[in-house]
C-alpha cells in the first residue's frame, strides 16, 4: 500500500489501495511504514507557506511542513499534485505541490526554510505519483509560468510538466521520483481523471 523510495531515512508515497488518506484510517499505512498513526497536516491552500511542526494534528493552513523533531510524521494529501518529501542531515520537508504553488515557489521556500532557519543542506528529495505531462492540459496562460517546463498531452494540447518545474526549485538536491501519471497510470487517485474526492498522502519523518 505505500512506496518507498530507496536510500531515503523517512519517506513514503500511499497508493489507491491504502484509501482516502486525508479523511481515512491511517493505521494500517503507518503499521506498514514504521511510525505512529497521529500525523501533521495542514489546510492546503495551493501556495507557499511554509510551517514548521514539533507536535501531530492540524498544524494551520499551508503548503509544506518541516520538522526536526524525530518520530513525527509529516503528510500532504494529493491526487494529481505532486507531494515531495526533502531530507536534510537534521530536518525533513513534505511538500504539496501543484501548479500554483510551483508557480508561487513552493519548493524553493520549503529548501530555504530548511537551509535558513534549520541550518541544514538539502540532500536528497523524492516525488510522488503526479499527473504528468502527457495528461496535465492547461491553458497557455498557465503553460507561461514554466518556461523550459512546458508541454503538450498526448492530444496534443498544451500541458505542464509538474515534476521538472518541481525538480528545478531544488536542483541541490538528489532527486528520485515515482515516475507515474496519476490520471493515464494504474493505481493512483486522480482529481482529473474521475473526480475522486480521496488523497493519497506524501509522508516524511525522522526516524
Ligand atoms: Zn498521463
């Protein structure tokens, strides 16, 4: 029911077959990944706020979460944003990412944060299932916020390329990445494709 990306201390990506993460039972993916089923979340608002948690629950309104406080799961709920996890020496980010809060800088803020108040260099950063570009249409005023990021989906309408745009706001780190559109791949939730009201999670601790 979850992935986890190899060579990372503390993240994992839900799969459909774990449920609604956002309003479902989280026992069973936390049994599975190793950690306590009481997470921090935020009100995702698709911006750039960054806030910094020590304790699970609702932690306010945003769209990334950092700690440095072992054993705390950090999650954002997505289904065809992307949600990525960034791991420093001493700290963790998980992030939700879509086209407006790249747009509004999102990943960068969660880099700076952790580089500026956590005093910790980004190492490593893992993407979870997103919509990609063969399958992401937007208009071309959308499509002219990411230069070098545009596209076109496989009917040939103007798309975006989510993951590189995300990729490029923390090009310090080393990236890994699920590698599969949530709307044309199998086994994921997707707003676009059918309309699911479910979430698949992104989550990051410290061990
Ligand atoms: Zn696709």
């Amino acid at each position: 029911m979850i992935i986890r990306p190899p060579g990372f201390r503390g993240a994992a990506f839900t799969t459909s077959l774990a449920g609604d993460m956002r309003r479902g039972d989280r026992s069973a993916v936390s049994g599975e990944a190793g950690i306590r089923s009481e997470w921090a979340t935020l009100r995702q608002l698709h911006g750039a706020a960054v806030v910094e948690v020590d304790r699970p629950g609702a932690a306010g309104e945003g769209d990334a979460l950092v700690t440095g406080r072992r054993g705390l799961p950090l999650a954002v709920f997505t289904a065809d944003c992307a949600g990525v996890v960034i791991e420093t020496a001493g700290a963790v980010a998980v992030v939700h990412a879509g086209w407006r809060g790249l747009a509004a800088g999102v990943v960068t803020a969660a880099v700076r944060y952790l580089q500026l108040q956590l005093k910790g260099e980004v190492m490593r950063a893992a993407m979870g299932p997103a919509i990609g570009p063969c399958c992401f249409e937007v208009g071309e005023e959308v499509a002219e916020l990411f230069p070098g990021h545009e596209a076109s989906t496989t009917w040939k309408a103007p798309s975006v390329d989510l993951g590189g745009a995300a990729r490029a706001q923390a090009p310090e780190a080393s990236w890994w990445s699920v590698g599969s559109c949530t709307r044309c791949g199998e086994g994921w939730f997707s707003h676009r494709g059918d309309g699911a009201a479910s979430r698949m999670a992104a989550i990051g601790w410290m061990p």
